[in-house]
C-alpha cells in the first residue's frame, strides 16, 4: 500500500500557526505605522491605516469583478475540449 507525502498544510496545527504569525505581523505593522513619516498627496492619506483598508478593499474588488464580470467571458463548457 502506497502511502501519500504528507504535506505541512495537512495538519491544522500548522495552517492556525501560519495565520497566528500574519495576524502578528498585521498587528506589528499597524501599531509601527505612526512612527513612519509619510509624504502624502492627499489628505485621506494621512488617516490612520489607510493603506491597509485601501489594500483590503482593492483586493476584494479585484476577487468580485473577476467572479461575476470577467468568468462569464472565459468559461467554458464542461466538455469543450472532449
């Protein structure tokens, strides 16, 4: 009998680690954030973790107009290469 690689996902343990240390380090970055001196243009800019919630925002953006706007044009039928 075969066994499978086990991979370092597999075990909860690890991905719960894993989101512990990016949550860490979205913490340590925003508790660091006004100690760094900005150069904004705008003054929405200078708003405490704007550039995270900008971020956020972005990337949410980019996941729904890919879902409902992009996909209907580059689906394709379940049997279009048979």
């Amino acid at each position: 009998m075969k066994t499978e690689k086990q991979h370092i996902f597999d075990k909860p343990k690890n991905v719960q680690r894993v989101l512990y240390g990016l949550f860490g380090t979205l913490v340590l970055l925003l508790a660091l954030e006004p100690l760094v001196h900005k150069h904004p243009y705008f003054a929405w800019e200078e708003w405490f973790g704007f550039y995270a919630i900008y971020g956020f925002v972005a990337c949410v953006l980019l996941v729904l107009a890919a879902k409902y706007i992009l996909r209907p044009f580059v689906k394709r039928e379940e049997d279009y290469y048979d």
